[in-house]
C-alpha cells in the first residue's frame, strides 16, 4: 500500500470489511471528534443583524426545538464525518458521503428563514444530483476490480480505472465543496454556530478523505 | 517540544511584522517596529479577557485552542518529516477555525468574515494540484522522502517550477494585507477576529505566527530540500519579503474576483499536472 497518510496505527475488522487508521485519518477523525463534541456541549450565539436602511439591528434567537433538532443532527452530521475518516470500504464511504449531505441540509432545515432555506434547498439539489458520480464512481471501480476494500485496491494487482476515481472525487466535491459551494456559503448565514459549522467541517474532511484514497488505490 | 513551539510562534510573529515593515517602506511610511506583533501578543495576553454576552461561549473559546492545536500539530509534522498530506489538511481545516471564529462571536463584521472564509475556499485546490504533482515525482508524501528525492535528483523548485509557483499563491492567500485577505478587509472591521479580544486575541496571533512558520519552513523543505536550519529561516525571510512586495503593489480584491483569480489558477494548475500525467513514463 503507497505511503500516503503514514503507518496504520489501527486497524478495526467487521468480519471482511473493516477500519483502518493512519496518522492522516486519525488526525482528520479527531478533529470531526473534537467538532461535534463542541456541538453537543455548545448553546447557539445570539447572532446579531443589521436591519438595513436604518441603524438600527436586532438579535436572532434559536428557540428551544430548533435548538434540540439541529443538534441531533450536527451530531449526526459528525457521526456521518466520523465514520468516513476510518472506513476501509469504498462502499462505506460513498454511504457516508452522502448521510453528509443529508444532514448538512438538516441542520438548516429547521432555521425559519425564507433566504436560508432557499440556499439549503439549493445546496440539497447539488447534492442529490452528485450522489450520482459518487456511486457510480464505486460501482465502476466494482465492475472493473471485483472489490470494493480500500486495502485490497491499495495493494496493487487491480487496474482501478482512472474514471472511477476521478467520479468518485466528483461526487464527493458535489457534497459541498468548491466550485458547487455557492449554495452552501448561503446557508452559513443561519443562527447557530456549534451546528452550522459543521456542515463547513464535514464537507471538508470528506473531500480531504477522498484525496487520500483516490491517490492510494 | 515547547521550546520548538514557542520558537516558532515567535519567529511566525517576527516574521508578520517584517512583513508590515517591507509594506509600509515600499509605500513610503516609516512602518510599526519589525517586533511589533510580538509586542501586540504579549499585550493582548495581559489585557482584560471577556466573553461577548451574544457567543456562543463554550464555541468562542474551543475554536482558539483547536486553532493552537491543529499548528502546533502542523509544526510536529514538518519537524518529524510526516505525510505533507496532513500538513496541508490542516491548513484546510484552518478556514474551519477562521469559520468558527467568525461566527461564534454572533457579531455581523465576524460572520460575514466567516462566510468569506467559506467562499474563498477556492484557493485550497491548487494545494491538492501541488500534492498530486509531487507525488508523480517522488512516489511518496512523506517529507522526509520527498526531501531525500531532493537530495538525490535536485531541488523540486527547479523540476516543477510551477508547482512551486502555485503553492507561493497558496500561502500568499494567508498572508495579511494581500490581495486575497478578503476575510479581515477593513470594510468588516477585523473580519473574523473582529469579537475576539483579550487572551483570546493573543491566542489568535500565536496561530498566526505558527501558521507563518509553518508554511514558509513547509515550502522549504518541500521545494529545496534539506538545508541547514539557520540557512531554512534566512531562505524564509527572503520567501517573506518577495510576499510583501506583492501585498505592498497589489489592491485587495473584491471577494468575487479574488474567488475567480483563485479559480483560474486552480485550472491552470489541472491543467499542467494533467500534462505532466500525460507526459510521465
């Protein structure tokens, strides 16, 4: 296996898929650790706005429901995160790619908001529609090798098809990343900064875990 | 290791108020003292520390400590010669800090220097372009084998001008007062750092300082190999002073032109590692 992240610090099997870390993706599962462990304990500011024409401003509040719901899905959000920093299965991966995706526009949905709602609706069109690359990405590299484990592809042996990976990067910047994250920067203007910074974070640490692989298998 | 931390810090900050001499000089002020930041460090760290009564608390302050963890990690990786893979995650990850910064404060001028950040994220892609056209050459991320390659084969800098070029833009895009510092434009008070005062501040400058350590001393060893280490940091100043002259002639752009300038060159780059992957045996 090429060199990428460093030594396996520590594989986790589930029969013959399994997890595996290296100092790349334990630092890149950390920090998703550390992010949602911020959002579970985090209350959300009282984000200040400026009613224009005037001087004058006026505070956003985050109402207690809304507050409950867009954590649970900030934590599930980070949980999604999570589990794609150590999956050694393609498959795995693409699943939480796009459970990212989902609960990014979840942790918006529920702010009352016509502009961001907008843009959340926007960005969950996006999304959708790179669900397409990202599995057919997958699908094409099975076809072609008969496995779907990271590992096993990383090992040499197989010809993983160059349209493959390069479907498989599409999909996953499709989930928020530049250039198809017009949308998505709309959407940070919602209240509620534990929960709303980590539609930012997990798009990110997917499009770094997907580097990773595609220059591994 | 906290010698090398606050070795680096220190020297990152010297380096930022360097880097505010060489600009006010081509612009013809005398300029604030080359030890300035340092000065505004250690003044901030004894100024009165609050909390706005809008943030959120427990965000505000976490996000100046994993703002500290993630370069003093950066640091270690350069040091030990890791994966250049984590390295430049880490900057990505960066903009996550500048976002939580910006937005914990529920201040307006930080939160839309939050979202600056956000759509400003273009300018991380030439970074994976770089990464890609290194590792077509020395088959492998890790620094101590890409500066081994060096040692054997010659400086990167002169096999890959151009990517060299492309991780320069990189950094220039961090450096204060730039042509891409759309993040902390006057117009937005301070940006994202407009909330944060006190301790909280001096937390702030000593991210920056290890950030500016970090990336020059990266951009040394990546592109020139293994020097000396006094040799490293006189390349560093040099590398600096280039990236003043640049920021002292350039006007920052508006942020939708410094998206499509970083988006043009993120091209440009595909563009030339695609050749290279053409061309390569």
């Amino acid at each position: 296996m090429p060199d990428i992240g460093g030594i396996d610090l520590f594989v986790l099997e589930f029969g013959d898929i399994l997890h595996y870390y290296t100092p790349y993706t334990t630092t890149l599962f950390l920090l998703a650790l550390i992010f949602t462990a911020l959002a579970i304990v985090s209350r959300p500011e009282g984000q200040i706005d400026i009613a224009f024409g005037g001087d004058a401003y006026y505070a956003k509040e985050t109402t207690l429901p809304e507050m409950r719901f867009r954590r649970f899905m900030a934590i599930a959000c980070g949980l999604a995160t999570m589990g794609a920093m150590g999956s050694g299965d393609l498959f795995n991966f693409t699943l939480f790619a796009s459970l990212v995706g989902i609960t990014n526009v979840g942790i918006v949905a529920a702010v009352k908001n016509r502009h961001v709602l907008n843009a959340a609706y926007e960005y969950g069109i996006v999304a959708m529609v790179a669900t397409l690359p990202l599995f057919g990405g997958a699908a094409l590299i099975l076809a072609t090798t008969g496995t779907l484990s990271i590992p096993a592809l990383a090992a040499g042996g197989f010809a993983v098809p160059f349209v493959g990976k390069a479907l498989l990067v599409l999909g996953v910047i499709g989930e928020g990343m530049a250039p198809f994250y017009a949308a998505k920067a709309e959407m940070f203007r919602a209240p509620g900064a534990p929960y709303v910074i980590m539609c930012s974070l997990s798009s990110l640490l997917i499009f770094l875990r997907v580097v990773e692989i595609a220059i591994t298998i | 290791m906290i010698e090398y931390l606050v070795f680096a810090a220190a020297f990152g900050l010297l380096l930022l108020g360097l880097h505010r001499k060489v600009i006010a000089r081509i612009q013809m002020r005398p300029g604030p003292p080359v030890w300035q930041e340092i000065l505004h460090a250690l003044k901030f760290s004894f100024k009165s520390t609050w909390v706005p009564k809008t943030a959120s608390a427990t965000l505000y302050i976490g996000v100046v400590l994993v703002g500290i963890g993630i370069w003093s990690a950066a640091l270690f990786v350069v040091l030990a010669g890791e994966s250049i893979l984590i390295l430049f995650a880490i900057y990505m990850l960066h903009k996550v800090v500048e976002h939580g910064f910006g937005l914990s404060s529920g201040s307006p001028y930080g939160k839309f220097g939050g979202v600056r950040s956000v759509i400003s994220a273009a300018s991380e892609i030439p970074l994976f372009v770089t990464i890609s056209a290194i590792y077509l050459f020395t088959g492998s991320l890790l620094l101590r084998d890409i500066i081994a390659y060096q040692g054997v084969h010659g400086p990167l800098l002169l096999i890959v001008p151009p990517v060299a070029i492309a991780m320069y833009i990189v950094i220039l895009s961090k450096m204060p007062y730039g042509p891409f510092s759309i993040v902390e434009s006057k117009e937005l008070v301070s940006g994202y750092k407009t909330e944060h005062f006190g301790v909280w501040r001096a937390g702030i400058s000593v991210i920056d300082g290890l950030k500016t350590f970090v990336l020059l001393y990266a951009f040394v060893a990546i592109f020139i190999g293994a020097v000396p280490f006094w040799a490293a940091l006189v390349i560093m100043t040099g590398i600096l002073v280039t990236l003043s002259f640049v920021c002292a002639v350039t006007p920052m752009l508006s942020p939708f032109d410094s998206v499509t300038i970083q988006g043009l060159i993120t091209g440009l780059m595909l563009a030339y590692v695609g050749y290279l992957w053409w061309v390569m045996p």
